[in-house]
C-alpha cells in the first residue's frame, strides 16, 4: 500500500468564504506552509462550478455562506466531488452546528476563533483519511445512528431548509404559512413537508412538534 507523504506530496485545497479578507488570510498561511491553494470562491455557485473541475484534495468550507446553508453546500459537495474531503471552518461552536456539518458529509470542523495552526492541522488529518472535530463532540456526532429514536430512520440527514421547515411546521405554522415566512411557493413548502414526512417516518404535526421537542432542534433562520 502506497503510503501519503504530506511532506512531499502538496495538499491541493480549495477555499470557500464569502469574506475576502478571511480568504486573503487563510490562502497566505496556507501557502507558507506548503499547502497548494488551487482555487478559491465566495459563495455556493460559485464554488460547486469550480471544483467540479479542481477535484481538489481537501474543501475548507465556510458554514456560513451567503446564497445556501453550509450544510447543504456539504451535501452538494459531497455528490459532485466524494474523493474531496471537507473541513468546516466556522464562527460558531456550538454542538448543533459541529453535529450537522458532521452529518452532511464534513470530516473536520475548525472554530474561526483558533489559531490558523489548527486549521492545518485539520486539512493534514482528514487528506491522511482522519477525522478533525472538537474535542468533546465524538459522541454527539455518533448519535443519529446509534441511539435513533422509533420515528427516526438510522442515519437520517436533513438538509438546513428541510431542518427550518420542520421547526415552522412544530410551531404551527401551515404550509402557507411556512412559505410565506421562508419566501417561497405553497407548493415547495407542501414537498418539503413531504419530504421530512418520507424521511423521519412522522406524518402528523404532533409527530413532528415531539420530534422537534425531543431533538432539542432550532431553526436555522
């Protein structure tokens, strides 16, 4: 088995962030240290035009981006290049955030508040096959598929419009009114909602309200 040289052989990386200034400085730190930048972009579309071509080794990914949820941009990701690794980069530390990057395809998650240090060190430990998260979070992330709940199928991922839908519909919000509040088509709130319904199993607002309740979910709006 041949095995990877971070030394020798230049970690490719591609660099997702809607603020230049974040990407001006993580792109020179990175460059000092050996790390390839082979191409950067400042919101979604922009970025999953790119690496498609790229095929980058590893995907730095601002969970906060301007035009999608970081999660969903994971997703979408993780179909259209699955070799890419992916190294959530966020000012948020809270377990919600750390868990769903986690589910929806991120193998690592750096706080924007650390050392830029550490962000290497994620990038270098998920090239090698690792994973890279907060200590303490391990078995958090793990829960979706170890202690799923009777309504809750084994390794079910929401997307982050999927996970405000469902908040707004425990709230008692109707389809209308869902789609009123999240500018969009009665019709694309009523497929969300079906959605959600084909993948936890629940087809009552009661069912999802105790789901809601029992997750201990917020929306992410």
């Amino acid at each position: 088995m041949r095995v990877i040289d971070v030394k020798q052989n230049k970690i490719r990386v591609f660099l997702i962030d809607d603020h230049p200034i974040v990407r001006e400085g993580v792109r020179a730190y990175l460059t000092s240290r050996g790390v390839a930048v082979v191409g950067e972009a400042s919101d979604a579309p922009e970025a999953l035009h790119k690496v498609k071509k790229l095929a980058p080794d590893v995907i730095v990914l601002d969970v906060n981006l301007p035009s999608m949820d970081g999660w969903e941009v994971a997703l979408s990701l993780r179909r259209l290049v699955p070799k890419s690794k992916i190294v959530a980069f966020s000012i948020h530390s809270s377990e919600e955030y750390v868990v769903r990057m986690a589910r929806n395809g991120a193998q690592g998650y750096v706080m924007k508040e650390q050392p830029t240090a550490e962000l290497l060190e994620a990038i270098k430990q998920v090239f090698r096959g690792g994973l890279y998260f907060p200590a303490g979070m391990t078995e958090a992330i793990l829960a979706p598929s170890s202690k799923s709940s009777p309504n809750q199928s084994v390794g079910v991922t929401l997307t982050g419009r999927e996970l405000t839908v469902l908040v707004l519909l425990a709230e008692g919000l109707s389809n209308k009114g869902v789609a009123a509040k999240l500018g969009i088509s009665v019709r694309t709130a009523e497929t969300h909602r079906q959605h959600l319904s084909h993948k936890l199993n629940i087809h009552t607002v009661a069912g999802l309200t105790k789901y809601v309740v029992q997750h201990k979910l917020t929306s992410s709006k």
